[in-house]
C-alpha cells in the first residue's frame, strides 16, 4: 500500500471507531509528537496510544474526521482534518503529519 492508503484506512478506521482496524495501521508502540517543538506526547504516545483511542472511541459514539487537505511528499502525509462529534459534540480542526513506512504508520505529529 502506499503511504495516502495506509493513512485513508486508519481514518475510515477511525470514523468506524474500529479500535483494533484502527491499530492496525501503526507500529506498536507509536511515537507521537507536537509539532514544532518535537516534544513527546506521552499522554498519547507508545502503550498511551491504545488507551487513549480506546477512551475516546467509547465517550464520542458520533466522531467523524472529514479530510479538508493533504499534501504528500514519499512517506510524509500531512492531513488536515475537520473533526466533529468529539467528546459529546465538539468540533474541531486538526493537523496531523504521518511518518509511514512499508506497511504501517511510524511517527505522528500533532500540531498544538
């Protein structure tokens, strides 16, 4: 798969709230960083990751993330996102860039 597939089928994954699909497309473990400082996000990062999607999967039963942009340069996906039916109904903008590799997402950043 190319890096834009393997990042559509986490967020139809996502939007499905398949948890496990969801997963499936990142390497345990994932790193996740805000961007720019490069800082960790621990509360997001490695075995968080899990968690952390598990929670919101189960408070948010509406979450829907609508692709608005994306550029792509070889394994780099920078996706902007429009997210709505967060945490009871919140809406929100979201930029996220996707590091992939060969078969799955290695590195995320979050601009915050």
């Amino acid at each position: 798969m190319s890096p834009e597939e393997i990042v559509d089928g986490q967020l139809a994954a996502y939007n499905a709230g398949d948890l496990e699909k969801f997963l499936s497309y990142y390497i345990e473990d994932v790193p996740v960083y805000a961007f720019p400082s490069g800082e960790v996000l621990t509360d997001r990062s490695g075995p968080a990751f899990r968690d952390r999607y598990a929670k919101l999967f189960a408070s948010s039963p509406d979450l829907h993330a609508e692709l608005v942009s994306r550029v792509t340069e070889g394994r780099i996906v920078i996706d902007q996102e429009r997210v709505t039916g967060f945490m009871g109904g919140e809406e929100r903008t979201a930029v996220a860039l996707y590091e992939v590799g060969e078969e799955r997402i290695e590195r995320v950043w979050f601009v915050v």
